[in-house]
C-alpha cells in the first residue's frame, strides 16, 4: 500500500485557510496528499489566528506543528502574501536590493528555508496578494457576489465617461 502525504500549509489568513479547506484538499486527494490547514497563531491569550505581525511569532506557529508531526510522510508549507510582509523575515533585506520581483520571493524563500531548517518545510510565498486570484474567474464572482453585476455595470460605465 502507497504511502499517503499529509501536507500541512500555514496560512496567513482566513481567505488562503479556505482556498486549502475547499478547493486545494479535493484537488491532491486522489494523488494521495491530504492537506490540513491553519492560519498563523498571532495571540494565543485570545487563541486569534489570521495575519502576519511579525516573523518570530510565524516562526513559533510553524516549529511547533513540525514538533509536534515528526512523521517522515508529513511536508510543511506556507500561504504568505509578499505584500506587507512584515520585514523582519530571513532575506527581506537581501530582497529588497533586487529589482526582480520573482527574484525578491525567492531570495525570502531560501532564507526562510534554511532558517527553519527541516528538509520537510517548502516555503511559499505568494507574490500577488491571493485575494486577487479570485478575481479571475468572473462567472464564479458572479454566482457568489449578487451586487457584481450591479457594480460591473457602473465600472464600465465610469470608464465610458472617462
């Protein structure tokens, strides 16, 4: 019998946390990978979890979901914007010197990587906010957001005027 991956993914918000829950699960099921999610610890008095203020606090989440799932069939992973990343990641100072975005994620990538350094752990990191990504397909917004043919309505109009 094949060996199953549990990929747990650590999310910077409740968007991304739902992307994994819903549409990333049933995607990598078949291929034997079993996805568990949350979002980043960020005030354990009040057990709140959603958004990234600062690196130690992701840091913390993440070592100890690797503590504490030490099977050798478990990856870890991260759901994080660029955008607004807070600057004390491993590499955002090296990063900000290059000019190419991709280049920036990936510089953050590796040092964030070798900081945590578990061979289990791939970080990633979302350039575009991933908000965005569910922009792209606008029969779904539709179905989902009754006012959006109301608001496309008057987008096109404000740019027929202008």
């Amino acid at each position: 019998m094949k060996n199953y991956i549990r990929l747990n993914i650590t999310t910077e918000g409740q968007a991304e946390f739902s992307f994994v829950k819903i549409v990333l699960y049933k995607h990598l099921q078949p291929f034997g990978i079993f996805c568990e999610a949350r979002s980043v610890l960020t005030s354990k008095e009040y057990k709140k979890r959603g958004g990234i203020t600062s690196y130690s606090k992701a840091k913390q989440d993440i070592q100890r979901w690797i503590k504490n799932d030490n099977s050798a069939d478990s990856r870890f992973t991260t759901m994080f914007d660029y955008y607004a990343l807070p600057n004390d990641f491993p590499g955002y100072s090296d990063a900000q010197k290059l000019n190419n975005p991709y280049d920036k994620v990936a510089c953050i990538e590796k040092a964030f990587a070798e900081d945590l350094n578990d061979h289990r752990f791939i970080p990633y990191i979302q350039l575009h906010e991933f908000e965005a990504l569910l922009f792209a397909d606008l029969d779904i917004l539709r179905e989902k957001c009754k006012h959006f043919d109301e608001w496309l309505t008057k987008l096109e109009l404000l740019n027929y005027i202008h």
